[in-house]
C-alpha cells in the first residue's frame, strides 16, 4: 500500500469511527491505531475487546471497526453466487481466500462438490488450531455423505501467514483422503490460505500425485484440477 492508499484507507477508517461516535476525533483516532497495530490491515483484524484497549476508543466506535472484516468477507463471497463451481484448484482457492477473509485464528471447511464441481455447501468442521484429533475424519465423511458429493475440497487458514504445511496439516490430509474413500467421494485437494497466497498441499506434492490420482483413474476432474496452480 503506496502513501496515498495508506492515507484513503485511514481518511475512511477515521470517518467510520467519527461517524459512529461523534465525540471523536475520527482520523486521529485511526492514525494512532494504525500506529499501534503496525498497519490499517492490522487494525481491522483486531477483536473488539482489543481495539478498546486503544486509549479513548468507545465501545461503540470499536464494534463498528471490529465488523469491517466480517462485511468484507461476506461481499467477497457474495461475488461468486450462491452455487459457484470449480474446476481448477485456483478458482477453489480465490473462493477460500474471501471464505478466510480476517480470520484470526484457524478455520477448517470441506467445500463438497456435485459431478459437475458446483458447489453443494462448503462446511464448517474447526474453529480453532487444525489437527487430526481436532479434525475428526467421521466429521470429514459425514459432511461429504450429508451433500452427496462426488468430489470434496478441504481448506484451513494460517492467521500467522505461513504456507508451509505442519505434520498436522499433512496427516490431517492423509486422514480425509481415506475418510472420503469410505463414503465414494472423490478428494480432489487441501489448500492453506493465508494473508499472502493460498497453497495447494496437492500440488507441492506432500503426498505422491499417484495417490491422488489413483481415487478415481482417468477421471478428468481429478487431472485437470491443478492446471494453473503448480
């Protein structure tokens, strides 16, 4: 973000502020919690329990900025309809980049998919740090077994911006391949979004591509889904 970006956002983020409680100094107020936080991004990442740590801010003042985030994140989603489809790991990614959208801690879905890659629902399994204990693969299959889906995508969020998948999050991988086996669908990736990029756990070949392949052999979903991705 250049100078004068950095100047719009605060301008909007201070008249939001003012305009919420007009006792207020709005843009001094969102200068000195950029200030705080590093960045504007950082502001709004910020709980609303946290931003009233910030001297002067009033409850109301920081229940408006807290829900900056959250209307983001459903105008985002709003873009791709109410039943997207997918074809390649790219347009699933886009869709769990908005899906993520301020997040602060970890979130885990599995997108389900109809034969033709539309979106049957993209279900909640986590709220919090992801692991093979904490994911249960009976809630992997059933979420899959619930839709119908013929194909199922998991995804989760690193609120701390790496892309480089934990043990955790490989086994956790290993673990719904073989959950989804068991109920016919087919699982065509796990991806990690972050502030920065999505990765495709798939395509960095954590897990030999043989092995994903080998769910559904020819199938042309399955070998197209990491064109543009690798």
């Amino acid at each position: 973000m250049d100078a004068r970006e950095m100047d719009e956002s605060l301008r909007a983020l201070g008249g939001l502020i003012h305009a919420v409680d007009r006792r207020l100094d709005g843009e001094a107020t969102a200068r000195s919690l950029a200030q705080s936080a590093g960045v504007v991004r950082s502001v709004y990442e910020l709980s609303a329990d946290d931003l009233l740590l910030h001297p002067g801010l009033s409850r109301p003042a920081a229940e408006a900025v807290d829900l900056i985030d959250d209307l983001g994140r459903l105008m985002a989603l709003e873009a791709f309809g109410r039943r997207p489809v997918f074809h390649r790991a790219a347009e699933a990614a886009a869709y769990f980049s908005a899906l993520m959208l301020g997040r602060r801690v970890e979130y885990c879905y599995l997108l389900c998919l109809d034969a033709r890659g539309r979106m049957l629902r993209c279900e909640l399994l986590q709220r919090g740090t992801i692991d093979r204990s904490a994911v249960y693969m009976r809630d992997v299959a059933l979420a899959a077994l619930r839709a119908e889906a013929k194909y199922a995508v998991l995804t989760h969020n690193h609120p701390g911006g790496s892309t480089e998948p934990s043990p955790a999050d490989i086994e956790v991988t290993r673990g719904a391949m073989e959950a989804l086996r068991l109920v016919n669908t087919v699982f065509a990736d796990h991806i990690i979004v972050t502030d920065r990029e999505p990765a495709s756990i798939r395509a960095a070949g954590y897990i030999p591509e043989e092995r994903w392949l080998l769910q559904k052999p020819g199938d042309r979903f399955l070998t197209g889904w990491l064109k543009g991705m690798q």
